[in-house]
C-alpha cells in the first residue's frame, strides 16, 4: 500500500475494530484449522503495561496470527502449500487483513464479484436468497455486528478473501 493509500484511509471505529476481532477470534480457533496451522496467536492485552496484576482485554488495535500451510510438501522447502508461488511460506492475518477480507466477502455475497474475485457484471448479478444463512454476515458487517450473525465457515471465508483476494479452500 502507497503512502497515498494510506493518508486516504479512513479510520476504524472502536466497534469495526471490535467486529473484526471477533471474525479474527473466530477464524483462528475455529474456522481455518482444515488448511492453517497457527504459530503467533496474540489477541489480547494487558490494560496497562505497569500493572502485569489487571486482566487482559481484547487488542482490537494490534491483534494477529501468524499461519503456515497444513498442505506443504515438508521435504520441498520451495513448496509453501498455498497454491500461489508468489506468496511466503508464513502469512499474517491482523486487522488490515480481516478487514480486506470482510468487504470482499461481502461484495461476493451481494454477488458482485464471483469466488474468484472477478467482477460479475450487473445484469448478470444474483443476490442471496432470504433465507441464506450469509445474510446473516451482511447484517453483522452493516452493524459491525450489532445485528445479523456469523459462523466459523464464515470467518473462515473471510481470512481466504482477505489473504488470497478470493475463495481457495473448502
């Protein structure tokens, strides 16, 4: 990302930040597990680094994982398991990633853009049925999960997205 995006970049509220913790959690210790083996898990912090006795709360600033590929070829160290050969062997999912990774799952929902992240025109666009289950993720993405709900297949599609820019696994 460019100095440009960034100084374009609007700020999360405290809520977002909460949402995107919560699909993060929900990811990691439920959702990806089939495809990722986790490393660094850090989503909590102390209240104050002065006071080790005061209990953890969310870091919904600084929360992250660090993965690995469950299909790495352990004898080929070229081999990073991903299916993409440009990316590292050791990918990172924080908020940036989280984020990316909601909007795109939900552009996908609405039906603008097919499982691989390609533009679906307008006329040719078909938007979930009332009774999907994903629904649900819209309303809690529009809310920052004030409504609506999620699962961890859910979740789980959401970290593909935000890493690979599309639907890989399952």
């Amino acid at each position: 990302m460019s100095s440009a995006d960034t100084a374009l970049k609007t700020p999360l509220s405290v809520g977002r930040k909460r949402f995107l913790h919560g699909v993060f959690t929900t990811a990691i210790e439920g959702g990806i597990q089939y495809w990722a083996e986790v490393g660094e898990y850090h989503w909590q912090a102390r209240r104050s680094e002065g006071h080790p006795n005061q209990q953890p709360v969310e870091d919904v600033d600084g929360f992250y994982a660090t993965i690995r590929s469950n299909e790495r070829d352990l004898e080929d160290p070229n081999d990073n398991g991903w299916g993409f050969d440009d990316l590292p062997s050791t990918l990172r999912i924080d908020l940036d990633v989280v984020e990316r990774g909601t909007k795109l799952f939900a552009r996908y929902c609405r039906g603008e853009i097919n499982s691989h992240g390609e533009a679906v025109p307008e006329d040719e666009q078909k938007a979930l049925s009332d009774d999907h289950y994903w629904r649900q993720f819209l309303a809690a993405e529009a809310t920052h999960g004030q409504d609506g709900d999620y699962d961890a297949t859910v979740a789980d599609e959401i970290i593909q997205w935000g890493l690979f820019g599309e639907s890989v696994f399952g």
